[in-house]
C-alpha cells in the first residue's frame, strides 16, 4: 500500500529496525510517534531532522536543546497552531495537490456516527490503515 502511495523504498519495522542499518537520513518523520529521537539520532545525517507529531515532554526539552546546540535537530511540527491566514494557504495548496492526484488520501474504514464507539475502539488498535472516516448525514 505505501508503494502505491509513491514510496520508492519501504521497510518492515516488524522485520528491520531502520535506526541499525548504517543508511542516514537528511529528515526522519515519525508520523505515528512510534519512536524517538534518542534512537534516530545515529540514523540522521549531520544537520539532520528528526519529526514527530506526539508532543512528549522529552521532545519538547530535546527541541529545545537542539535549537541551540548539535548539528542534529528535534522538532514538533506544531502547524495546527499556526494563524488561520496561514492555515488556509496550506489547505488550498493540498487542494490543488488532491486534485492534480499528486496527495491520495488512504480512508481505511466508514463509520455512522451511531458507530463513534467502535470506531474508536477500532483506531486503539494502533493498526489503522491510513485513517478512519465518520460520515455525518445532514438534518
Ligand atoms: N501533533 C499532531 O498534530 C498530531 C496529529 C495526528 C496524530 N498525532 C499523534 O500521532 C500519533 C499517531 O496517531 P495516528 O492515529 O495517526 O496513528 P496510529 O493509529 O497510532 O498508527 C497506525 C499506523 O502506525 C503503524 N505503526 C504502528 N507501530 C509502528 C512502528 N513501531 N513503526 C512504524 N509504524 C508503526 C501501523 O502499521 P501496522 O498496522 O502495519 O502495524 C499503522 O499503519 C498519536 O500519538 C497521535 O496523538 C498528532
């Protein structure tokens, strides 16, 4: 699925652990906040990026130190928080990305607000393929 995506490469973390096969990477994005920056730091390269969307404490003090000293640094991407004016830039450009098809969005399963419940119970999992939709039907 994520070479359908557009990925030229992609490992198994259940197989391979990326952190120890000697490649380095310019930006490592955690997008599930399943890592660390502790442990990618030996896989980034110098002036390296390390990316992850859960606010920990550690990150955020890692973040904070790296912005000062190292060539590697740690980063929270907070965009939500960014003014609307901004937000609304962003929104447009992944607009025109969708629409060109250069942006597929993965919806792994629908739910009927009735089901918000299961759903979820069905996004616990930590398995989610892509992300999970709640269809809202107007009154
Ligand atoms: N800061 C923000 O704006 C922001 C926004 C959204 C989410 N978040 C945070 O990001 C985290 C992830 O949330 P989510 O709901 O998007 O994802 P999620 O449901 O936690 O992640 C599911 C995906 O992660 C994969 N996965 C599980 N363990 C992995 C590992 N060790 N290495 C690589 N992939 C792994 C799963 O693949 P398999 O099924 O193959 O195991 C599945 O595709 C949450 O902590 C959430 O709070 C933050």
């Amino acid at each position: 699925m994520v070479k359908s995506l557009g990925a030229d490469y992609v490992i198994d973390y259940t197989k391979e652990d990326f952190t120890k096969s000697g490649l380095t990477y310019d930006i490592i994005f955690d997008t599930v906040g399943k890592s660390s920056f502790s442990r990618c730091k030996k896989a980034l390269k110098t002036r390296g990026i390390y990316l992850t969307t859960t606010p920990s404490l550690s990150i955020q003090l890692q973040m904070l130190w790296t912005s000062k000293i190292g060539s590697k640094k740690a980063k929270i991407p907070f965009t939500g928080l960014r003014p609307s004016s901004e937000k609304v830039k962003d929104l447009l450009f992944l607009k025109e990305l969708i629409e060109a098809g250069k942006i597929k969005s993965v919806i792994d399963k629908r739910y009927e607000m009735e089901q918000i419940a299961e759903a979820h119970r069905y996004v616990e999992t930590g398995h989610k393929k892509g992300n999970v939709a709640i269809t809202l039907h107007p009154l």
